[in-house]
C-alpha cells in the first residue's frame, strides 16, 4: 500500500538532496509532493509520467470536442426538422 502514498519531501531537504530524490522519483515512477512551511507546494513526477498525463488529458480534450461537435449537429438537424424527439421515435416503435 505504502507505494500509493505520494512522498511528502520538505523543500530544504530537497534543496539538499535533489538528485538523489529525482533519481528516485524516477527509478520507482512515484511522485514527490515538495512541502514548504507544512503546505503543499508542487510535485515532482517523472517526465515519463508528465508527458502520459499531458498524453491522457490531450486525448480526453479531443473526445470532448468530438462529441460537442455531434451535439452541436444533432443541435442544428433538429433546428431544421431533420429529426425527431425521442418520444416520436417511442410512438413509431410501438
């Protein structure tokens, strides 16, 4: 379980040891939360988990535009009588 607990990492201790903590943070692919004054400030990740997370969000924003751009279709094929409403589409199934 241990492995999922992010490594809290006090920024003067970073400060003192930062290559050895990126050779860790990269060897066991966790990420290092850098702590200042007891606050979260940022994170330290691999570049190989930085860029397959840039990769994911990349491909979740392309999906969002594909199904905006059907909505908006469907949108404009209703607006010109194209289609119909599902409760038609209901009465002519029965």
């Amino acid at each position: 379980m241990e492995k999922y607990i992010p490594n809290m990492i006090g920024i003067g201790d970073f400060q003192k040891r930062a290559s050895s903590y990126l050779k860790k943070i990269k060897e066991q692919k966790r990420e290092g939360i850098l702590v200042s004054h007891n606050k979260p400030q940022a994170v330290l990740m691999s570049l190989q988990r930085y860029q397959e997370l840039r990769q994911l969000e990349e491909e979740k924003n392309h999906e969002f535009e594909e199904v905006l751009q059907i909505v908006t279709k469907g949108n404009d094929e209703f607006n010109q009588g194209k289609t119909i409403k599902a409760k038609s589409m209901k009465r002519l199934l029965d």
